[in-house]
C-alpha cells in the first residue's frame, strides 16, 4: 500500500506541470501552425486566464496555504479551461474579459487632456496594441 499511495502522490505531483504547461505548451504551437483561428483564440485565451490565475495565486499565496484542498481546486480549474472539450478558456475571455478590456482600449483611445496631451496609461496602451494598418 506505501508504494501505491506513493505512486499516486508523484503522479498528482505531474498532473500540475503538465496540465498547466506542458499540454497547453504543445496545444499552442499545433495552434499556430493550424489555418483554423478558433483554436488560436482558444490558445491565447488560456494563456491570458493563466497568467492571471498565477499572479493573483501568487498575491494570495499566505491565504491560499490555509486552504488544504487548494491545489486539487487549481487542478480541476486548469483542467477546465484546457481540456477541449470544454474551452473553458475561450468561454471566459468571451464571457468577462474580452467586455473589460474592450471598455478600457475604447477609452484608452478618447481620453486626452485639453492640452492635447495623453494619460501615460493610454500611451503605454497604444505602445503595446498592434496597430491596424502596419
């Protein structure tokens, strides 16, 4: 019985790693190279949720370290948003925040003093997005 309950601790050890590395890793690059978009916003959605996931893990790491069960509930999340046959990536950007960063790029944009200056914030904004005819 101690080598099997070892076993299933080094395996539940893995699934960490590879769930939220490895698998979205290789799923990423096979998005790339595939002419299909959806699973390109797929891709990019998770790794926007994730890094979010992250620093606010990261934030919250002395409140989390009380929560006993906290690695299998970021387990199940992670698993959530990768796995394909839930995207539930993709279902979050679409649903809560594509809305949120569409209202501060809309803003970013018509938002300037009456000198004509900008906010550094909306500059840092226009650094950062793409531009449309580039």
């Amino acid at each position: 019985m101690g080598k099997l309950w070892t076993l299933i601790t080094q395996l539940h050890s893995l699934a960490g790693p590879v769930l939220t590395l490895l698998y979205p890793l290789y799923a990423s690059v096979i998005a790339i190279e595939s002419t299909s978009k959806l699973d390109d916003e797929q891709w990019l959605a998770y790794w926007i949720i994730y890094s979010f996931l992250s620093l606010m893990e990261m934030l919250l790491q002395p409140l989390l370290e009380w929560v006993p069960i906290w690695y299998d509930v970021k387990l199940l999340v992670v698993a959530w948003l990768v796995l394909p046959q839930f995207k539930g990536a993709a279902f979050l950007y679409e649903r809560f925040v594509r809305q949120h960063i569409r209202k501060y790029i809309t803003q970013g944009k018509h938002h300037s003093s009456s000198d004509g200056a900008t906010h550094p914030k909306i500059r840092f904004m226009d650094f950062i997005t793409p531009k449309k005819d580039s």
